[in-house]
C-alpha cells in the first residue's frame, strides 16, 4: 500500500470517528443523563460528571468506529 493510500484511509478513518462522535455527543440527551445518574449515585460535580461523560461519549465512538472499520474491511476483503 502506497503512503498516499495509507494517509488516505487513515483520513476516512479519522473521519468516520469524527462523524460518530459528534453524532453522539449532539443527540444524547445531556441534561436528562445527568439528573438519572445523580438520582442513584448521589451528589456529583459539574466536573467529575463532564469527565464521565465525556469519557464515555469517547469510548463508545472508539469501540463503534473500531467495528464500523472492521465491519467494513471484512465485507472487503469477502468481495476481492
């Protein structure tokens, strides 16, 4: 694979997680998760709760992108 190939999947790699985790962080309902969270768990800062979900905005765009990439790979590699 030629470098310019390899900078180009990496862009529409880049881009697939971007997509997914503006999706994400746009629709889930912010405000709503916050006051069912700290119904159960108790009293959470406005900073601990922006880490919290912020990580988990994150880490679910990584694991649905890492399966979107992988998805994607083997329906091309089953057609070549």
């Amino acid at each position: 694979m030629t470098p310019a190939k390899q900078a180009g999947l990496w862009l529409i790699q880049f881009l697939s997680f971007l997509l997914i985790f503006s999706a994400f962080y746009l629709l889930l309902p912010e405000v709503y998760l916050f006051d069912r969270f700290s119904d159960r768990i108790g009293f959470i800062t406005e900073q601990d709760w922006n880490d919290l979900f912020m990580f988990a905005v994150l880490a679910t765009s990584v694991i649905i992108n890492t399966l979107v990439i992988f998805a994607v790979a083997t329906l091309k590699k089953g057609r070549v």
